[in-house]
C-alpha cells in the first residue's frame, strides 16, 4: 500500500536517529544538559529576534502551553472553527487554559482555507459586551499552514499582527506544518512568523520523532512556560534526546529541505487533480474531490488516504515521499 494517510505516519529522518545516539551519554536531567541549553541561541538565530524555546513531547502540548501565557482562564482564544486546538485536540486547551474558551471563526469576512483576516475576527468578537458577564477575547491563534493547507504571507501575519496588538491580544501560531509554509514562502522562518507572539515550531511531522518547540519571542514568559511544562507532566527527565532532534533538523536547514521535498510530492499529485482541488496547495496537504466510487477505485490501486466528508478525501505527503509514488497517484487521479 502506497500511504498518503498523514505525515504523522512518515519515519523518523535518520539524521535525527545519528543525533539520538550522540546524545546517549550521561548528562545533566530535564533541561539541564548541554543540547537543551543551546536552544535559545539557534531560535534566536534562525528567525532574527531574540526568542526562548522549550521542547515538548507533542503539539498539542505545544500550542496549549504558549496559549497558557496569554489567556487567562476566565478568558478566550479566538481561533478558526477548523482549528486543530478545537478540532483535535480532545478539549486540551480548556484543560490546560483552566477553563479558557475557545471562540470560533467562521470562513468569511474575507478570510478562506481556514485562515483568519482581521475582519473575520473582528465580526466575531466586536459584539461582545465589555462587561464581566461575557468572556472577553485574551489572545488569537492561527494556523501555519491552515488545516486546509494554505500558507499565511507576510503581510497577511503583519495584518493580523497589527490588529492584535491594537486590540491588546496576544497572537499565537500553530506551527505543525510551519516548515511547509515555510518553504512555499521562499524558506525565511523569519517571515512564515512574522510579527506573532508564540510559535508551536512542528518537527514531528517533518521527520521528527517526539520532539516539539515552543518559540516565546518574549523571553520573558519562558519561566512561565517552564513552571507549566512540569506540571503538566512534559518535563522529561532525559530532555536532551528532544532537545537533539530539535538541534539536527536546524542543522544546515534540514527541517527546510524536508518540508521542500514534501511541497514538491504534493505538487506532482496536483497536477493530476485539476478542477477537484478543493482548496490551493500550499503546502503538502490536498483536498480532493472524489465519489465513493471514485476513492474505492484509488484504494484498489493501492493508495491510502482519509476521506474528508462525503465526496472528498486528503492526501498528505511527507519529507520521505518517494517522487514515483507521487506521480503515480496524480496519474491515477488524472485517469478516474
């Protein structure tokens, strides 16, 4: 079988596997070893501003620890109604928030691909009443690429970035496929994060094993993170096997090239889909629409993927996706 089922699924890259093994010496436990502490620096390097990161075992972790600091619990998140952290995430968020709630967004206002546009937001939350019987908006998250696989350009981050701060909001940003964007935007990290307050930066999905980055480009809230991260149980006591991974996907842009590959396997099955691409790819997600008789027929040939409602399914490549398995689905599509 041929899987596009999700990048989740993919092996993890064997440079990581080389850098696992350099770390198996004694050192000091949690966050206290060598590796872990160069984080900092290369973040800080990497997107040209001072920043602060901790490793986590999970995205979920992730994006639910950096919303902790900039949502208070009787507050609320306002985040598409796609989002991952309302979708996918089994409730996290308000277990994490201590009871925070998340305020949908619809498509609309301008906004499409389950991206948010300042207009959408606003439609959302100027309604709400300033007063202590509603829950006021803390902060914004976004996706980076959206659940639909659409990429957020620099402008668009700086309009929302400038909108946040005129509403005193914090802005924080699902990076789970943040590298594919990345990539599609021309590589700058810089830029696929411009102007936000938090970055959830994914390497599972990317060729990572369980390692995760939480980027605070306020340095100041790390402590804050750190203190959370304990007692949330993700302060692992062997932290410098995380902290490898993270370290060998930065190593001469692997994370980058990665995403690249993955970009270019989606392009290839792209072009075999024509007219039923329900949304651009921009990224290594498509969305496709086919019938049941049509996906039955692709799973006799031997390809694997997720239905997406009644007549559409996902396809989602990965940083191992070989070019031919690529090719031949997008023939397989182009021929149904």
């Amino acid at each position: 079988m041929t899987k596009f089922l999700s990048d989740n699924a993919a092996a993890v890259h064997p440079d990581l596997w080389e850098a696992m093994r350099a770390a198996d010496e004694a050192d000091n436990p949690y966050d206290g070893d060598a590796l872990s502490a160069q984080l900092d620096e290369r973040f800080t390097d990497l997107f040209g501003r001072e920043c602060a990161a901790e490793w986590v075992a999970t995205g979920t972790a992730a994006n639910c620890l950096a919303l902790a600091t900039m949502c208070q619990p009787h507050g609320g998140v306002v985040c598409h109604e796609e989002a991952h952290i309302e979708v996918d995430e089994g409730g996290a968020p308000g277990f994490y928030l201590h009871g925070a709630k998340l305020i949908l967004c619809p498509d609309g206002h301008g906004g499409e691909g389950a991206k948010l546009t300042p207009d959408s937001i606003a439609a959302v939350i100027d309604p709400i009443r300033d007063d202590v019987h509603q829950v006021q908006p803390h902060a914004i998250a976004i996706t980076q690429a959206s659940e639909y696989g659409r990429s957020y350009a620099a402008e668009e981050l700086s309009a929302l970035s400038d909108f946040a701060a005129a509403r005193s909001l914090g802005l924080h940003m699902d990076g789970a496929r943040f590298a594919n964007a990345a990539a599609f935007l021309g590589g700058s990290a810089r830029d696929a994060a411009h102007g936000v307050d938090s970055l959830a930066f994914g390497f599972i999905k990317n060729g990572g094993m369980n390692a995760e980055a939480v980027v605070l480009f306020d340095p100041a809230q790390a402590d804050l993170v750190r203190y959370r991260r304990k007692r949330a149980g993700h302060l692992q006591c062997k932290g410098r096997y995380l902290a490898a991974q993270i370290l060998a996907m930065l190593e001469g842009d692997l994370w980058l090239r990665n995403a690249r590959h993955a970009n270019a396997a989606a392009q290839d099955i792209a072009g075999g889909c024509g007219d039923r691409l329900m949304h651009a790819v921009e990224a290594n997600e498509l969305f496709v629409r086919l019938s049941p008789a049509e996906r039955e027929a692709l799973r006799e040939q031997g390809f694997e993927f997720y239905d997406w409602g009644a007549d559409a399914a996902r396809f989602v490549t990965a940083w191992n996706t070989r070019e031919d398995d690529a090719a031949a689905l997008g023939k397989a599509i182009a021929a149904l």
